[in-house]
C-alpha cells in the first residue's frame, strides 16, 4: 500500500515547482489536446505532434537512488526517445538535482553519494 505524505519546506518547494515545470512543459507540447487527453483517460502515453510518445521519466535515475522512485519531485515529463537515449545517465546538471533532494530531505546521505560516484562528466 502507497501512504502519501505532504511535504514541507524545501521538499514542498521542490515538488511543487517540479509539478509546474511539468504541466507547462506538457501544455507547451500539447499533451492536453482532446486526443491526447482520450489517451492519458485510459492510461495510455500523449502522443506529440511529431508522432513521438510523452513519458514519465526519472530525474534522478532509480539505480542510483532507489528511494527516489515515487517522488514527485524526482518525475518528469520527457519524450520517449530523449527518455530512452538517457537511461541510468548521471550529468552534473543530475548530481546537481540530487544535492537539492539531499538537502530537501527526499534523498538519504547514502544515495546521493551514490548518485555523486555514477556522474559522467561532458568532455
């Protein structure tokens, strides 16, 4: 059984701006047109304009910080290619992420050093 919790303070902060970002990026790409919201009514992905699926993505990947599965905050919106050409990859912009989670108390010590041990940085 899932027991949802209410954060508070910077964890409140943090998912709300992500929940935000979230709707105005799937609003931007039309993810609410009529057809789409048929779709997302019976569980199915948005589809954009270009044919391409809208997914929810992990900001944080899961391998490096299990506990952050099922926050808000860790969740976006991404379309399913960029989605699957980043899958388990840890950027600074990531790590960067994870040590706002840390400090907002929706990320434990040990995952984000564990977050901060997988980054691959841009040559």
């Amino acid at each position: 059984m899932l027991i949802a919790t209410q954060p508070e303070g910077q964890a409140k902060t943090l998912t709300l701006n992500n929940l935000i970002a979230n709707w105005q990026g799937a609003k931007r790409v039309g993810a609410f047109s009529e057809q789409n919201m048929k779709l997302l009514r019976v569980g199915r992905s948005a589809i954009l304009d270009n044919g391409v699926l809208l997914e929810v993505d992990h900001i944080v990947p899961v391998y490096a910080a299990k506990g952050t599965a099922r926050v808000l905050a860790n969740l976006r919106l991404t379309p399913f290619t960029l989605n699957r050409s980043m899958q388990e990859t840890v950027t600074e912009g990531v790590s960067d992420y994870a040590r706002r989670m840390k400090d907002a108390g929706l990320m434990t010590l040990p995952e984000f050093e564990n977050v901060e041990g997988s980054v691959k940085y841009a040559k």
